[in-house]
C-alpha cells in the first residue's frame, strides 16, 4: 500500500507480495483483498495470477465485503483493465 501510494515502481518487491499473497488468499479479510488488488492497480502492477486469485475469493465471500471494499475492488479491476477470459 505504501509503495503504491508513494508511486515507487518496486517490482520485485510486488513480484514477491504477489507470490505469497496468492498462496495466502484465504486468510485474507475482504479489506485485504481489497487493499492489495488496489495497491497493484495504483502501482500499475497488473499481476495476473493474484488478480485471479482475488476475483475468485472475491467472488466466494462478496457477501462479507462492505460498500467501500467492493468499490475499491471495481475501480482496481477496471484500472488494469482486468478480463478473466
């Protein structure tokens, strides 16, 4: 989030967010999936596996997001231009 927001391009450092995030998707709260799918949109990171991952608990569990979750999930998803196809 912080790197995000700073606008500091870190690459490997949201490379191995992204790898360990997508082994630990289940433990996320829906702020958290939220937050991090909107840190990547924010850094340009569009990392295809973890937004896959996202959707698909996002998808599971939408009934626990609250109104400012689903809002930021939408905008980060439409940022990156995500199509799950």
């Amino acid at each position: 989030w912080a790197f995000a927001t700073a606008g500091v391009a870190a690459e490997t450092l949201f490379g191995a967010i992204a790898s360990e995030a997508e082994r630990r998707i289940a433990d996320f709260n829906p702020q958290d999936l939220a937050n991090t799918v909107w840190a990547f949109a924010t850094a340009g990171v569009a990392a295809r596996m973890l937004f896959g991952a996202i959707a698909s608990e996002a998808q599971r569990r939408i009934a626990e997001f609250n109104s400012q979750n689903r809002a930021n999930l939408a905008w980060a998803f439409a940022c990156v231009g995500w199509d799950r196809r």
